[in-house]
C-alpha cells in the first residue's frame, strides 16, 4: 500500500515508525485534532500498563 506523505490534514502511518503503530499527521485542523484524543489517550494508557508490567518483571527478577 503507497501513501502520500505530503497529504495535509489526514491520519496516515508514519513513514519510519509504522511498523512500531505509529500514526502521524501533518497540519491537522482543530476537527482532526479532536480525533486524535482518543488515539493519543489509548496510546498513553497503553505505555503505562507496558510500563506497569515491565516493573513488576524487574522486580520478580531481581527475587531469584
């Protein structure tokens, strides 16, 4: 699949990052924005529980 990465206002994958799910968009107007929120909001409680876990492995680790 091939996407113009110059299109303004418009959620597309990033063009290095998509691999990892990364979204990206240029210029977004005040309607784009507001739905993005939501991505940025899952993406942020996603990091948090990554996080969360990669913590609570550290911790059981250092016990043996």
């Amino acid at each position: 699949m091939s996407y113009d990465f110059t299109v303004i206002n418009q959620i597309i994958p990033h063009p290095v990052y998509a691999w990892m799910g990364w979204i990206c968009i240029l210029n977004p107007s005040k309607v784009a924005f507001e739905q993005l929120k939501p991505l940025i909001g899952e993406a942020y409680e996603f990091a948090q529980e990554k996080y969360r876990k990669k913590k609570i492995f550290k911790k059981k680790r250092n016990r043996l």
